[in-house]
C-alpha cells in the first residue's frame, strides 16, 4: 500500500533523479516544482509519497527550517601566461625533419641488415644510410 508522509530532513545532496536525504535517494514525483529549495545542506519539511515497491518520492516541500549557506564563490582562473611573440613556421625545416626521419625508417627496412644481429651495429649502419640520402636529397646541407 502507498503512503504519504511529511517529514522533516536535512538534503545530504543532490543526484540526477533527486535528492539523498540520510544515505538514501529519493525521487522527485513528477508534478514537484520546486527543485529550486532543495539544496545539499538544507533542512526542509517535505511531502513523501511512498509507492508499493518501497520507493520514495518527494511530492512537495512544505516549508523550510534553515537556508543553506550560499555556495563558496569560485575562485579566481589565473590569467593564462601571454605566449612569446608569434613565431612563423619554418616549413623548410619540418620538411627537412621529416624527410630525415623517413629516410632512417627506410634504411631500418633495407635488406642490407639481413643477418646483422647486434643493435649497435645496426644503428650505426642505419645512420650511416640515412645520412647518405639525406645529403643526396639535400646537397647543400650535406657541406
């Protein structure tokens, strides 16, 4: 059997459906109005609908016994650090950067390393190849 109560509780907070009043959740019923009283921290006296299943539903708040205290105001962003003077890019270098990173990948898949088992080795005749075609792609860096 339903019921209706009028209780007087304390608004521990508040989550999507309705409020938690002492560790338990209860509903808004749908023709409440008044979610604009029912703030974390005040004491209301309140309209409870119970339902068969159990279920809380708060219906309507009667009156109020004590306002919450104003939430804190933010604080204050810190103004964001001014960036340095712009800087336009250097196209020439980027490409220069990613043209030298694909040549070392390159050189990574040669078949040139088929059988060399030491790392060091390898680094070494990686760079060795990508340094060689970076200075035939671009001749004058290559002085």
């Amino acid at each position: 059997m339903s019921e209706t109560l009028k209780e007087t509780v304390t608004i521990d907070s508040l989550g999507k459906w309705g409020p938690k009043i002492g560790g338990a959740f209860y509903s808004y019923s749908k023709n409440f109005k008044d979610q604009a009283k029912v703030v974390p921290g005040a004491t209301l006296e309140i309209e409870t609908w119970i339902s068969d299943s159990g279920k809380k539903y708060v219906n309507k708040v009667l009156g109020t016994k004590e306002i919450a205290a104003a939430a804190p105001a933010k604080a204050a962003k810190a103004p964001a650090p001014k960036a340095d003077a712009f800087k336009p890019r250097d196209f020439d270098a980027e490409a220069r950067g990613k043209t030298r990173c694909a040549l070392f990948e390159a050189a990574l898949q040669s078949p040139a390393l088929n059988g060399m088992t030491d790392v060091g080795e390898i680094v070494e005749m990686v760079t060795k190849l990508s340094n060689a075609g970076f200075a035939y792609v671009f001749p004058e860096d290559s002085k």
